[in-house]
C-alpha cells in the first residue's frame, strides 16, 4: 500500500513586544501572576494562562501538579474551565500562555493535547479566538485557536 506524502502547516504571526497592545499586556501580566502561584512541586515548570471574556473579565489559571502526574491539570484548561464556571454565558475572545522553567521564561509554552482540545471545545461553544503564546522576546500568535488541533475531534461524529 502506498500513501500520499501530505505536509501540514499551521499560520501563525509573530508580535512584537513593542507592538502588543495594551490589552495583550494586561493579559499577559495576569497570566505572569498565575503562573508565580503554581504548584509545580515535581517538576518546577511554572505555567500561567489568561483568558479575556466577552465581558471584559480577565480569568487566569496555573498548573496544579500531583505526586499521582496525571492527576494534575495544566494552566490553559484550570483558565477555561474556571472562566466556564464562573462566566457560562461569555465567549471566550483571547488566552494568552506563558512557562517558567527553573531557568527563567520559556521562548514557547505550547499546550499540550489535552488542552488544545478544551481549547477546540471553548471555540465549538461560543466561537474561535486567538492563542498567544507569549515567550520573553516575542509573542507567538495563532489567530485561531482552531489551527492549533490539526485532525480535531469536535463532536461532529458523536
């Protein structure tokens, strides 16, 4: 059997730190200050996550770590699910991520599968937003949150 060689690209844009509006940066302080209360015990990777609503609300979360690894939750799914909780009825219109690592900020803080796939679901609920992965010298911005689950299951099929 022979398959088809298939290249997948995902857009993204690049923003500078001096042109990040004030609202990213808002964003991104919020998701600095979550990411400083983390409970990172095991494997000090601190990570932080901003969300902005369609009510203006600002709702962050950090990483919560257990000796029991998979019995934790990573930044961007404590954000969304509380944003959820709290404000059932507001779209979510931006997440802005930022990482820690022992050594200082992290160039990239990509979500991992699990959460880009609550990301996906947020996106199914209300409508897609962009990602923003903030790193210490640019920010990663994938404008919709769509392009960063290739292959998505979104329920469709169910």
């Amino acid at each position: 059997m022979k398959c088809e060689h298939k290249i997948l690209e995902i857009p993204y844009s690049i923003v500078r730190r001096e042109d990040m509006s004030n609202e990213l940066r808002a964003l991104e302080q919020a998701a600095v200050a979550a990411a400083e209360d983390a409970y990172a015990k095991y494997s000090n990777f601190r990570v932080g996550a901003a969300v902005l609503l369609s009510n203006g609300e600002i709702v962050s979360g950090s990483n919560q770590e257990n000796s029991a690894y998979p019995s934790g939750i990573c930044a961007e799914r404590t954000a969304l699910f509380y944003a959820g909780a709290k404000y059932p009825n507001e779209a979510v219109e931006k997440l802005l991520i930022v990482a820690f690592s022992p050594h200082g900020r992290v160039r990239v803080a990509s979500p991992c599968g699990a959460c880009r796939q609550v990301m996906l679901e947020t996106s199914v609920r209300f409508h897609p937003y962009p990602v923003y992965l903030a790193g210490p010298e640019e920010v990663i911005c994938i404008e919709d949150n769509r392009d960063a689950l290739p292959f998505p299951f979104d329920g469709s099929d169910l």
